[in-house]
C-alpha cells in the first residue's frame, strides 16, 4: 500500500483516499483522520474516533472506560462527539455498515444522537450503552440520549461523509441547535472532494 499521510496516530494509503469518490462508503482511517485534525483545530470538542468508540461500546463496564480514557483532560470541551459505528462483533476489525455521531453536551448534561439515516436504527442501542460506559468520565450525565433532528442522506454510502460534517459543525459552533437549519444534505455530500484536497495537501508538507 502506498502511504499519502502519517497525521497524528492515523496512517493514510492511497486505497482510503479513493473512498472519498463519490458512491464509497469510508472506513475507519478515514474518519479517524477528521478525529484527529478537528480534535487538533478546535479546543472546545474533544472527538472519539472509532477505535476509540469501539472499545467504549465494548468495554464490559464503566471502571474499564475510566481507566482507559480517565487521564483526558475535558475541561473547556463543550461537547464531547463519539463517531459511533453499528457493528457488533468485536472480533471484526471494519465490521458494521452504518456511521453516526454521538454527541455529549457538558452543558445540558445529555447525550444527543444524529443519525443520517434514521431506520437504521442498531446505533441507538449502543448509544444508550456507551452513555453507562462513560459515567465515571462525566459522573454529572443524566444518562438520556435524545435522537435529535439532522440533515438526511440519500443514498447508502453518504453516512461517514455526514457524520464527519456534523462533528465539524460541533467543533466550529459548539452546540446542535441550528445544525438543520444551517447544514444541508446536498452540500454535505459535496464534502468529500473538500477532505480529500484536504488530505492531499497535507500530504504534500
């Protein structure tokens, strides 16, 4: 495989720049990469990347997640985004089908959950179980996951590409109240080619 990026913890071949062509569904990689360059850009959201989720949604109970997450530091994080995917084998490595984002406000206490494509609905299961996981992390949480209002995909391969903008969204406003109203599917879809430039000029440093 020929690498095109090495940005933080995540390594990029050429084979998951061409997931960002229209149609593809992305993997791991590439969302891992908006993880860790939102994570970097903004201060005020802290964004779990998939391998990260997997082993929250896994773990066996909330003293395990604390012990593997207790030592990040959340204050000043408004939000705290979980790029959730719905595979529930953990023995498979790029298991699932269907990307989402789960959405912590330090502010309100709950856990929002934007799914692009709501009768896929296996996440809101593990959205419930990643909120117990994570209380010894946020002991204040209420524990509530609300399905929240958010732009829709249109075809089966968009969901990764919107849960990338909507934890951009989260990063550059710091809240979820406008995201129907300010983000559009239409334009969502567009982004690929925006992270894919993005990647290759990073790339190119």
């Amino acid at each position: 495989m020929s690498q095109i990026l090495s940005y933080g913890g995540v390594n990029l071949y050429q084979e998951d720049l061409k997931l960002l062509e229209k149609g593809n569904w992305l993997n791991d990689r590439i969302l891992s990469f908006c993880a860790e360059y939102l994570g970097e850009k903004y201060e005020n959201v802290h964004i779990f990347g998939p391998p990260e989720v997997e082993m929250i949604k896994m773990a066996p109970d909330s003293r395990f997640v604390a012990e593997c997450f207790g030592s990040i530091d959340f204050d000043g994080k408004n939000l705290v985004c979980f790029m959730l995917n719905d595979n529930s084998d953990a023995s498979k490595i790029a298991g699932g089908s269907h990307w989402t984002l789960l959405v912590y406000s330090k502010i309100s206490k709950k856990y929002l959950h934007l799914n692009s494509a709501p009768t896929a609905n296996q996440n809101s299961i593990w959205t419930r179980k990643i909120a117990r996981n994570c209380i010894e992390l946020f002991p204040d949480s209420s524990l509530e996951v609300r399905e929240t209002p958010c732009p829709s995909q249109k075809n089966g391969a968009d969901c990764g590409v919107f849960v990338m903008e909507f934890a951009r969204f989260c990063a550059e406003n710091g809240d979820l109240s406008e995201i129907s109203a300010r983000l559009k599917s239409e334009k969502i879809s567009e982004q690929r080619i925006c992270w894919k430039n993005l990647i290759l000029e990073l790339g190119s440093k």
